[in-house]
C-alpha cells in the first residue's frame, strides 16, 4: 500500500477573492524593512475603496484609498495589485 504525503506549498496561495492582503519585503543586506497591505471596505455610496498601506516595517507608512464602483472592481484591483507587488520582490504573510 502507497502513502503519498502531501508538501505544502513554499508561498502561501491566496484567496480566490481575497479582502485583505499582507505583504514584506526584507532585505537586511539592502537595510530594506518594507510592508504593503491591502484592504477593501465599502464606501457610503454603495461602491468600495482599496485601502493601499504602505512603508518601512515599524514605521506609521502612508495610505492611499482608490475608490471603486463595487466589491468586484475592488477586488480585481487588489489581485493585480498583488500581482505586481510579488514581481517587486514581496512576498504574502
């Protein structure tokens, strides 16, 4: 009888939708301590806004908020977002 073990993956797989996305970026020999998080919430106008937070990892960082017309707009900016994030040299938490 065969056992087949299963190995887990070396990067977390994301969310089909995710809402919320956590990422670093540390390179000590760079002296590079860096955090990227997006979020998505909805806005009063029945739309929803992608939260961009970013900035050196103990640090307050700055925002940015892109306002979309729904939670699906939202989410396609967040996936690419991701997308692009992790060509930079980020990877999820």
């Amino acid at each position: 009888m065969r056992m087949h073990r299963a190995v887990a993956p070396a990067e977390p797989q994301t969310d089909l939708f995710p809402l919320r996305a956590h990422l670093r970026r540390i390179r000590p020999e760079k002296n590079e301590w860096r955090f990227y998080t997006l979020t998505i919430q909805p806005d009063l106008f029945g739309g929803a806004a992608l939260v961009r937070h970013w900035g050196r990892i103990g640090t307050a960082g700055s925002q940015r908020l892109d306002l979309h017309p729904d939670q699906g707009a939202a989410a396609n900016a967040l996936a690419a977002m991701i997308r692009y994030r992790r060509k930079r040299g980020y990877a999820m938490v």
